[in-house]
C-alpha cells in the first residue's frame, strides 16, 4: 500500500522522489579519479592518499604514531594494531611510484615509533596479543622501505633492513616453533592468547615472504631455506590444496592441523605468489619455483578475480560480512601482485591488464561522500556503497584503492633494491634481545657498494583463525 503524501497524491510525492534520487545519483555519477595516463594515475592517487591520511590520527597532537584508530577490543577504533603496518607500507609504495614527498615524514615517524624497545616490532603494549602475523606485516613494511629504497632513519635508529631481518630473526627462534603439525609457525605468540593453538596460512605466508625478499636482497642462502622450508610445509599440511591451488586459512594443533578451515582469502594465495616470485628470482628461474609462481597467479585469479575485479570470495556477496580486516585485502593484492611483475617478468602481459580492469572498477564507485569521491568496498557493482555497511570508517576501503591506482605505476619502476643497489643497513644481532638464545651469529659480508649492509643470519636450531576470529583478535 502507498502511504500518501500530505497533499493527498501518490503520484507528486514519488515523482520529486525520483526527481531527487535522480539528481544525486547524476550529480556523483562520475568519478573523479582518472587513471588514463600516467599523470591522471598520479593525481589520482594524490588524491586518495589526502583523504586516506585524514583517517589517520597518528600525527596529530596527543595521538599514538603508527597505528590506525582502535583497537575495537579497547572500543578506540575499528583497527587492529597490524594494518597500521600494512597501511605504512601502502605510503611506501605511494611515495615509490608516485614519487609524492608529503607523507615520508608522517610514514617513517609511525614505523619507527611502533618498533619497541629491542627494535624488532614487538612494542609491550602490544607483546601481549601478538600474532606472528601481526608482527610480519610490519616486518614486510620495514622489508618494503629496504627495497623500495626509502630514505634511511637517523643513525641513530634502527635501519629498515635490519628490521625486518630482526622480525624474521625472533619468528626463526626455537621458541616459536614446535612439533606439532610437524612444524610451522602458530598464529599467536603468548601461549595465553585465543588462537595460539591454531596454526594458520597468514602468519607462515608472512615469514615465508620475509625469508624470500631477505635472501634476494641479501645473497644469504640460509634465507631462502627457511623460505622454502616453510612452503613446503604448507604444502604437506594441505593448507594448499594440491589438485587446484586454493589457499586455505589454517588447522588446530589439537588435530594435527588435519581439521582445514578451507576459507580462502586473497591476501594468503597473493603473499604466497609474492614470496614465490621472489624465490624465482632468487634461485634463478627455477623451474619448481616457476610452477608455484604460475599455479598460484592461476588460482589468484580464478578465485579473486572475476570477471578481472578484485573481489573477497569469503564474505563480499553479503554485506556486512566482511570484517575491518578483510575489507583491507584488495589493496595488498594489487600491490603484490605488481611487485610480481618486476622479479618474475613473464608474468606482466598476464597480470597488468588484470590489475587496470580491477582498478578502473575500483575508482568507477568511488563517489560517496560529501565530496562526492569517497571510495567503497565493493567495485564489482560499478556503485558507491557507504562503508557504513559493513561497520567500519573505511580507511580499509580507502587504501585499497590507493594502492591499486598507484600499482598502475609499476610499469615504470624499477625492481626491488638489493644489496648491491640498496641504501638501507643490515644489522648483525637484529631480534637477538628478543629470541633468548645466546648462539653467536656468524656474520656475512656481501656487496661492494658504500652503504650496502654487513648481513647476518643466525643458524637457527630447532625445527622448523578461523575467519570469525579475525574479526576481534589482533
């Protein structure tokens, strides 16, 4: 039944209704991100990047560097202390291929704040809820900015590389391995934490990734086995499945890793292809690496790309299923899977036309907002939806597009910094305050370049959430 208007007709009222829906929809119908030359990209992404830093509260007076406002736990924010990482890392990249200056202070002030006091990103207000994941992701960051060869610390601060060689030092410890499941790392640190006796995708993919870069950028081979050491364990506990390359989530030490939460999000497979591609490099072209490389890139693309748009299979086909988490996870993908790209070549003619389809939609919805280019979640639909839905302030969704438009960049830029290209300094006893053993490390000079690291690693012994639960624990 329709309810009538005040002045008596149906007809008049649904009209102006119309009329009015017609107007707003005309008037933030088009987007104003243009990404047709490489000059619109960057102008784009100048955009994005201001209206992504106004979800940031870290520069401001009184307010904590680095992270993004939360946690939820805490009731400060909808974010976890880990995609503030992963939200510097997307600046890294900004200020790569953009080379826009703006945020280098405000980036590198974050990273270095959250780095705790032995250096090695286990800050103490947040040691207690760590996730070997959490703190890989900002591990890759600090990897990134090595790479990426973004301007170094003061001296007198820890350098990039030797962060992230400190995170994968403390995560390569005896004491973050065990037998169970035959080997891998668990999700949690603190034996106390929900979820430390699951032993995931993300927190492996995470360590693999950091072995992978570290023995590309370093020449040091002890990486690259624990690299690829790892990834044969995913492989033999089935959390890649061995018929059509789905990633899936993790197991329970409990049951011996058997019982897979087979939920399959992007940002596992596409770290996983990251670090493979990496290992290609390394080693080479190998041939093993090659068909991990190509069987990933295939599933990536089947299962996140349809109809070549980025799209989280897990929860994106019901709003407000996603949680803040997930709703960063296209922005990693895009970012990643460009960095393919530059360290296994082959792949550019498959993947770049995949990533302009993705980011043409990406931007196509971003027209929400009182300024009429706030971005969304969901680019598949060709429409804004307020990241209201899905209960976040949509610094998520924000990033994601920044990342995918910048990525569009990656053409023209060169590959990853080594030791023979790169700025940034290793550290010798990097992790070592934290890990508890006394081994002494064996130091490895490599690189003729002033300014390349003196590498180590440390000869380790020893052995080598479910969806919902990412949506509260850290």
């Amino acid at each position: 039944m329709v309810r009538l208007s005040p002045s008596g007709s149906p007809g008049r009222w649904l009209a102006a209704a119309v009329t009015a829906s017609c107007l707003l929809q005309i008037a933030h119908a088009e987007t104003p991100y243009k990404i047709g030359t490489p000059d619109e990209i960057r102008e784009s992404a100048r955009g994005l990047a201001y209206d992504l830093m106004l979800q940031y509260k870290g520069n401001q007076t009184g307010e904590i560097p680095g992270i993004l406002p939360g946690p939820p736990t805490e009731h400060k924010g909808d974010y976890y202390w880990w995609e503030g990482g992963a939200m510097m890392g997307t600046y890294v990249d900004y200020w790569f291929l953009t080379g826009d200056t703006s945020y280098n202070h405000v980036i590198s002030e974050g990273m270095l704040h959250q780095v705790g006091p032995n250096a090695d990103y286990m800050p103490p207000n947040h040691t207690a809820s760590l996730g070997n994941d959490d703190q890989g992701f900002w591990g890759m960051s600090a990897m990134l900015a090595a790479e990426n060869k973004f301007p170094n610390p003061p001296e007198d601060k820890p350098q990039w590389l030797a962060l992230a060689q400190a995170v994968f030092h403390t995560q390569a410890a005896p004491d973050r391995h065990d037998e169970t499941c035959n080997g891998g790392l668990r999700w949690q640190v603190p034996p106390t934490n929900a979820g430390y006796n699951y032993k995931n995708t993300i927190a492996n993919a995470c360590f693999f990734n950091l072995g992978a870069r570290l023995a590309r950028y370093t020449r040091n081979d002890t990486y690259a086995k624990w690299a690829d050491k790892t990834f044969q364990w995913l492989w033999d506990v089935q959390y890649i499945d061995h018929k059509d390359w789905k990633v899936y989530d993790g197991g329970h030490v409990e049951h011996n890793c058997t019982d897979i939460n087979k939920a399959q999000f992007s940002y596992n497979a596409a770290l996983l292809l990251h670090g493979s591609a990496f290992m290609y490099n390394y080693t080479n072209g190998s041939q093993v690496w090659k068909d991990r490389v190509d069987n990933l890139l295939d599933g990536i693309l089947r299962d996140f790309f349809p109809d070549g748009i980025a799209f989280e299979l897990p929860c994106e086909g019901r709003q407000g299923a996603c949680t803040a988490d997930m709703l960063s996870f296209k922005g990693y993908v895009h970012r990643w899977l460009s960095v393919v790209t530059k360290v296994a070549p082959y792949t550019r003619d498959t993947i770049l036309p995949v990533l302009r389809t993705s980011t043409e939609a990406a931007v196509r919805q971003c027209t929400g907002g009182e300024t009429g280019r706030r971005c969304g979640f969901y680019w598949s639909g060709g429409v804004y939806v307020d990241p209201a839905v899905d209960k976040t302030s949509g610094a998520g969704e924000a990033m994601n597009v920044l990342a995918a438009v910048s990525s569009l960049l990656i053409d023209n830029a060169p590959a990853p910094a080594t030791n023979e290209t790169g700025i940034s300094k290793g550290d010798p006893n990097a992790g070592s305050r934290s890990r508890g053993v006394s081994e002494p490390l064996e130091p490895i000079t490599t690189g003729d370049r002033a300014g390349a690291a003196i590498l180590t690693m440390l000869i380790l012994g020893g052995a080598v959430g479910t969806w919902s639960w990412m949506s509260f624990g850290d």
